[in-house]
C-alpha cells in the first residue's frame, strides 16, 4: 500500500481507503457499496487536511461504521490485523457489564434496563442478580433502547431466563460482507 503524505490527494486517499477494505473483505457487494459512496471525491485534489479526511470518513461510515481515519503522518499500514486485545473481566464488572438499571415498582412492575451485552464470563453472574431481584414480579420490562449490543452468549443467558430453559435456535451469524 502507498504511505499517504502531505501531498496525497484526497481522492488518492479515498481509493486507497477502497483498495484497503478489498484487501481484507473481497470484491463483494460491501466494497462496492464502500466504493459507491466515495466516488464524490474521485479526482479530488485537496489535500488530506482534518476536515476533508473527515468527510471521507462520514461517507465510509455509511456502508462500515467502525470505520475511524485520522491524519498522523508516517504511519505504515498494517498487513495483518492485531486483533482485538482480551476484555478486562474484572473492570466490566465492577463497571456493573452494561446492567444500567434494576428497579421494582410497588405496582409490581419490574424494569432491567441493560445499555450492552457485555462478555458473558463477567455478564452472566450481575444478570442472574439481576434476574433475582425481579423474581416474581407481576411484570417485567427489559429496557434495550440504548443498548450497544454486544456477545451473542449474553443474548442467550437473557433469552433463557426469560422463555425458559428449554433449548431453541436464537440466531444465525452471518458474514456481512
């Protein structure tokens, strides 16, 4: 991959952006949606400034959202991905792992509000606290609105507490590519 420069133009940098996202996902239909929607600054000759990197990335996180550009100059690109590094368990739960809220109204109405699903190895024991002190309420509502996602295993600890242990399909992974 070429280093980008002082002097790289914009839509050099868009490009790059594109033949980079190839390199990892393929040809497939993401790409050419990521391609698409940067195709406003082909020919672009600005020069990669704050604000013009910055409306390349709006664009790129229309089609991938964890999309992040930021002008350091030097950098060499990376060839192979490092990986995310492990979660810190013990921080996710004392952070409470994403239960925001357990409260019990007198009316006999229960509210869980979770803002994420944290790693369940730290998730799943502040759940079934969670899930304790709502035992027995006349109803229950799961809050999910501000809800990040997260690990599909802490989905399945939240379904089983509430449809019951009985086994079931939840969900299917698919490639987005």
């Amino acid at each position: 991959m070429t280093p980008i420069s002082r002097q790289t133009p914009l839509g050099d940098v868009a490009a790059l952006l594109v033949d980079r996202v190839e390199s990892h996902y393929g040809p497939g239909p993401r790409t050419q949606r990521l391609q698409t929607a940067l195709t406003a600054f082909d020919g672009d000759q600005r020069q990669v400034e704050p604000d013009s990197l910055a409306e390349v990335e709006v664009k790129a996180k229309t089609v991938f959202r964890h999309i992040e550009l930021s002008r350091a100059y030097g950098l060499e690109a990376q060839q192979h991905s490092p990986g995310w590094p492990p979660p810190n368990l013990r921080a996710i739960q004392q952070a409470g792992a994403n239960v925001a809220a357990v409260q019990r109204e007198p009316a006999g109405t229960a509210l869980i509000k979770l803002t994420g699903l944290a790693p369940v190895e730290a998730a799943a024991s502040i759940l079934a606290g969670a899930f304790a002190l709502v035992r027995h309420a006349a109803s229950i509502v799961l809050e999910l609105r501000d809800n990040s996602g997260g690990d599909p295993a802490t989905v399945a600890v939240v379904v089983d507490w509430l449809a019951g242990s009985s086994p079931r399909h939840l969900f299917d992974v698919a490639n987005g590519a």
